[in-house]
C-alpha cells in the first residue's frame, strides 16, 4: 500500500496514516479477522462450504494474510507482502477454475472492508481519533481493497487465458477433422464437439484468408471455427452466408482478402475451401478480379475451365487443330473472329465494331472460318467444346500464361 492514500472526495489530499495507528489497530486483528470471516460466509454461503472443506486452512490463511498486511504496511509502508500477493492470485485462480466471475470475491473482499472500517469507527471513538484520521483510514482501507482486487484479477485472468488457449485448440482441431472429410473417425469429431460446446451443422460455408498479420483477435461470431495459424488461414461459418454473416467479415478482416466459398454438406467442407482457395489464386495471377471479399459462387465456370490446366492444353491442340498450320499472324485473327462469334452470335457490323475492323472483314473471315472447321461449327457438342476451350485459353491470357493458341 503507497505511505499516501488517494486525494479523498473533498479534493483534499490526504497524509498517510501514522505508524501509532497500527499500535491501536493490532491487537483487534484476531476478533476483526473473526468478525469478517462470519459476515462473509453470512452474505456468501459459497465461501461457507469452501472453508469446511480441504481448501478452508488455505482460504483462512489468505484472509489473515489479507488484513494483516494493511496493518504491518501502516506501520511500515515498504513492507513486501509475497504471501499475500500470492493468495489474493490463487483467490482469483480458485474463481476461474470453478467457473465464476469476480464478482463474488469482490463482494466480499468489499464487505470485510465495511466491516473493518465499522470496528475502526468503534477504536476512533473509544481513542478519540480525529475525523480527519477516520476519513485518512477509509481511504487507504478502500484503495488497499482495489489493489487486492487487482491481484486476484491477474489470477483469474490468467486461468482464463490458459483456457481460453485451451479451448481454441480443441476448436482448430476440430475443424481440421472436419477438413479432413469421410477418413476422420466421427466419434473423435463428437467428442471436440462436446469438449467445446460446438454444434455440428448440417451444412457449412468455408471462408480462404489470405496470410495476414492482423487476423490474431478477429471478431467473429461464437460459432465460426477458425485457423488462422495455419500458412493458409480459414474458417468454417455454420449455414449459408447471409447478410449478418457479410457484415460480419467486413467488419472482422477489414483490408484481408477473403473468398466466401459455396455453402456444402458438412463431409463435403474440404470441397468448398479447396474451390475458395484456388480462386484466390486466380486473383493473385489476374484472372479474377481482386476485391475485398469475393464470392466462389461468382467463378464456378471459370474455376471449372481453369481447373486442369494440361487438360486444357490437350483439349486446345484438338480443337483448333484445323488453324494449327496457319501463320501465327492470321490464326490469332480467325481465333479472336470465331470467339466473338461464339459469344454474341452477333452480325457482321456489331462484331466488326467489338473486332474494330468493317464488317466486310467479318464476313471474310467468318467463311473462311466454315471452310476451315467445317461441321465443328455446326454439331453442338463440339461447337461447344471449341466455345470452352477459347474461354479457357482466354481467362489463361488473362492471367499472363501462355499457351498453345
């Protein structure tokens, strides 16, 4: 306790208690320490039952050591009191551990400090102290109090963070068995439910982070499970994305790019972080557009298209083999003609103003075009299939790598 007591509410400061006063004071420590414990467990029966059972010696002990440090540092203000900095901690701790709030300890911690300062009210009177020295005392006894406070709160905290630690843990774990599809036991996913107070949903929503080095206290919902320890960062949001889901990450990664992939079964999670992950990698090469938070749902043609890239190489080599052995020059011009037309289906002139050439040009190079394929531009499938092919090559363009053309 500091020699100086807080300025009291008169803005007056106040002087420290003098050493005489601990002189007065000792000798009603054993019936005080009595008088508080029975007011304490009166008001608290919780604390009644803890000092019957085998932590009530420790407890008594805590209290002691409590009260009779604020006398022993009255008359001597650098006194060290490790004991009772330790006990008030192991107060706060023993609180965490069986799942309550500080405000039962602080109560009472509160409470012996009425009653102290009842029977100090009974001294002043029998010693005729002055009004200045009561009100000196009440000061310092309720700044005591908020350093007692302070300790068991740094035991409580303590217990909490480890279980907090704990239990986040047990929450990374479980979402890494989900990840980890129809091979992780079902029985081991039930058990981290429970230890973790995790409902399994029917179906979830995967979200791919990009590494970030704000993500370590996101604000996320309860129920979101979430790694962002790992090299590639996620989280699983139980349900659909909806709106407060939306807000929700906008508020939580603001700057951290994120893909929202599709909404699966539960068994299928791994399929909808693995669809979210590669198209955050299509937006690190520039075929999709970067944004703040993008949703998978709005690439599925293009991640199908872009999904194998060798395939796609092979499928380009069959479909436009008819131009294969046409200069380069003239072949990217007939190309570029047949994916207009393939897309809008347009006339000469509008294609002509999306090629910037006349439309006359259009139409030359659209016979040679039925010249060169033949029935590939009349038969739906393979019609078809040249259509994706120059998509893929196109969105593969996009990105900077090359191709057979």
């Amino acid at each position: 306790m500091p020699a100086v007591s807080q300025p009291s509410d008169l803005g007056e400061p106040l002087g420290p208690l003098p050493q005489e006063f601990a002189t007065i004071v000792r000798p009603e420590l054993p019936s005080l320490i009595k008088e508080i414990g029975l007011e304490v467990t009166r008001a608290y029966p919780e604390y009644a039952r803890l000092l019957e059972g085998p932590y009530g010696e420790g407890i008594r002990v805590g209290v002691e050591q409590s009260i009779s440090v604020f006398v022993e540092q009255v008359a001597r203000p650098a006194t060290p009191s490790p004991l009772r900095d330790e006990m008030c901690r192991r107060f706060g701790r023993f609180e965490a551990y069986e799942g309550r709030t500080l405000d039962q300890l602080q109560g009472a911690y509160r409470l012996g400090a009425r009653v102290a300062l009842r029977r100090a009210r009974k001294i002043g009177r029998r010693y005729n102290l002055s009004p200045t020295m009561m009100l000196t005392f009440a000061d310092a006894l309720f700044t005591y109090v908020d350093e007692l406070e302070a300790l068991s709160r740094e035991g409580y905290s303590e217990v909490r963070a480890a279980s907090d630690d704990h239990t986040e843990t047990l929450r990374r774990r479980l979402l890494h068995l989900i990840l980890a599809g129809h091979p992780a036991p079902g029985s081991a996913i039930a058990e981290l439910c429970e230890q973790t107070g995790w409902t399994m949903p029917e179906r979830v929503t995967m979200v791919a982070l990009r590494p970030s080095g704000e993500q370590g206290q996101l604000a996320l919902d309860r129920d979101v499970l979430a790694d962002l320890t790992d090299p590639q960062p996620n989280l699983l949001i139980p349900g659909p994305f909806d709106d407060a889901r939306r807000r929700m990450l906008e508020l939580a990664l603001p700057g951290v790019p994120a893909v929202v992939g599709l909404t699966v079964a539960a068994p299928h999670a791994s399929d909808s972080v693995r669809w979210a992950r590669r198209v955050l990698d299509l937006v690190d090469t520039g075929v999709v557009d970067d944004a703040p938070l993008i949703l998978a749902e709005d690439h599925l043609v293009t991640l199908w298209l872009m999904s194998d890239p060798a395939l796609l190489d092979q499928l380009a080599q069959r479909e436009l083999a008819p131009v294969a052995h046409i200069s380069t020059t003239r072949r990217e011009r007939l190309v570029e003609t047949l994916r207009i037309w393939l897309d809008t289906r347009g006339t000469a002139a509008q294609m002509g103003a999306l090629l910037d050439v006349h439309p006359q040009t259009v139409r030359y190079r659209m016979r040679n075009l039925e010249s060169i394929f033949g029935r590939q531009l009349i038969d739906p499938e393979r019609r078809f299939s040249t259509e994706a092919v120059l998509r893929g090559l196109r969105l593969r363009a996009r990105g900077g790598s090359g191709g057979p053309q």
